[in-house]
C-alpha cells in the first residue's frame, strides 16, 4: 500500500515483475499469455488511424468487443472501478473473496466466461502472428519504470529504451483530459474548478516529479551496465523538430523509417491546421494552466528543474 497516494496497491516488488513479465510478453509475441484485457483498451478505437499495420486485429477486435463486455458485466462494479482512498470497495472485494459471496461468485463467474471467450474468438493468436511478422516490436508505456528495464534488458540484449520525459506542468494538464487510464488519483478526483483542482494538479505534478527523479538515477546506473542501450528524450524538443529526432530514434534501432513514415509525420506533424501541428499542440498548456498551479508546481518540482538540463519554459501560465 502507497500512503502517499492514499490508495491501496499491490506489494512493490510484486507490480515490479507483474510488468516485467507482461513486457516481456509482449516483445516476444506471447500472445496466449495476456489477458484480453490488453487488446479491448479504447486506445485501440481512439487511435484506429495510426494502427495501420494491424487490420486484421482490429477487425478482430471490433467483432468480438460486445462478446468481452458481456464477460466484463460479470464482474461487481465496486471491484471494477479504481479503489477510492477510503478503501470501502477494497474491503467489500477482500471480504467478498475470503466469505464465498458475491464477489468471489462473481470472479469463478467472470474466469469460466474468459475461458470460454478465449476457446471461441482467435484475436490473441492474430496478435502473435502480427507480431513475429513485424521488423521490430515498440511498446509505448507510462506505468513502467526503471525498475523493470534492468529486468527487461538483461531478458533481451537487443532492447532499446526511449525515456521520454515531459514538463511536469504540461504533464498534469494533459492528464486532466485523458481516460482514467492515463491519469493519476488527483486527475480522476472531482472538483468544481477552483483552488481544489489547482491543488490537485499540484499534488499530481509533486508525484510525477519524484516519479521522473528516481527514473533518471536509476536509468543513469543501468547506462553503466548497458551502454548505448538507453536514451533520453525532451518531449518538447521532440515535437519541436519531429523529423530530426525519428531520425535518430530509427538509427538507434537500426530500421529504415520508410516514405510511408516521413509522409505521415510530415501530414501530423507539421501541418498548417493547429491540430496537426504538434509544436502548436505541445504549447497549449501554457496559454491554458492557472498561474497559481504552474507557480506552485514551479516549487515542488524544483529538484526536477535543476536535475535535467534543459531550457524548461518560463511561461506560467495565466490568472
């Protein structure tokens, strides 16, 4: 349990291998051992235009996604749902499980109704296949950490790492828009606006900042162990000169972008329209966040500022 968040999760170590192994999986296609959970995420509709490689899972997916509900609808909706601070539907989970009652009848439920989804539909066995075709495997993450990369590279040699890191007070602002799968306990709390949603994202810039530090120390040690295996990346000089650094990252993985990819970053990229423009794009929490909350973020995330070199922005937002 992490107090400092104030919400229950699993032991560290025990979420340390969970990704370990579930990274694993995935860069080496084995596809039989996700849950299908991993391919029913709404990225896969919300970004269905990049996906352009992957039809035939797509389809899949669309196909049998009303089958996957159905087994989803199985499960108590207070063990769905992320577990509030108070911790009452943890409890009603753990007490269900351990009394034989409806949680626990619900879960053997929900298993036999994934068995049998499984039995029936074959989208895992086209992601394997995908997946062994593809000249290289790229997973996007933003719950992984350093600690599972040391893992992850002495598994496999020829990984590359890109840590991507952002402005905190972009970050928090970002977060504030995205699903609840991409945002932090203080994005997800309600607040009508106000001093209470400044603090929120004050609170929510504070975790992402010791998040990122204790990242670039421990990536700074494995650098040591595995030269060349590692890169860091500034979100904001990346979406300032897209191109130059694709360049780069396809070098570092030694594959040929190809036309397709230069045409499509050229078209999303760097387009007239303010919305396929991704500098533009990039900047727009700094005409958008409360002056208060970039000011106090300023504070808590001073370690950070002075830690990673470079020209972070001096814009703070407005009144």
């Amino acid at each position: 349990m992490n107090l400092y968040f104030t919400s229950p999760r699993l032991l560290p170590e025990t979420e340390r291998l969970a990704a370990v192994s579930f990274l694993d999986d995935i860069f080496n296609c084995r596809a039989e051992t996700l849950p299908p959970e991993s391919l029913y995420h709404a990225f896969w509709n919300q970004f269905s235009s990049q996906h352009t490689s992957v039809e035939p899972l797509k389809t899949c997916v669309r196909k049998t996604a009303g089958a996957w509900q159905r087994c989803l609808r199985l499960i108590p909706k207070e063990c769905m749902a992320r577990f509030d601070p108070g911790r009452s539907n943890l409890e009603y989970c753990h007490q269900g499980m351990r009394n034989n009652t409806k949680p626990r009848d619900s879960f053997l439920d929900y298993r036999k109704c994934v068995d049998e989804f499984n039995k029936k539909y074959n989208c895992r066995k086209i992601f394997r296949n995908l997946c062994q075709q593809g000249k290289f495997r790229g997973i996007k993450t933003v719950r992984a950490t350093m600690a599972s990369v040391g893992d992850l590279l002495e598994r496999n040699p020829n990984l590359r790492v890109v840590h991507l890191i952002r402005d905190p007070r972009a970050v928090v602002w970002s977060r504030k828009h995205f699903g609840q799968s991409g945002q932090g306990l203080f994005s997800i709390q309600k607040s009508n606006g106000g001093k209470k949603q400044d603090m929120n994202m004050v609170k929510e810039a504070e975790l992402y900042c010791s998040a990122v530090l204790r990242d670039v120390r421990m990536r700074k040690e494995l650098d040591k162990k595995y030269p060349g295996a590692l890169v860091e990346v500034i979100y904001d000089d990346f979406v300032q000169w897209p191109l130059n650094y694709t360049e780069k990252l396809y070098e570092i993985i030694g594959v040929d972008p190809g036309n397709k990819t230069w045409e499509w970053l050229l078209a999303n990229t760097q387009g007239a329209e303010a919305k396929r423009n991704s500098s533009y794009i990039s900047h727009k929490w700094e005409r958008n966040i409360p002056l208060l909350a970039a000011k106090r973020i300023d504070k808590k995330c001073a370690s950070f500022f002075e830690e990673i070199p470079y020209q972070w922005s001096e814009k703070t937002g407005h009144d």
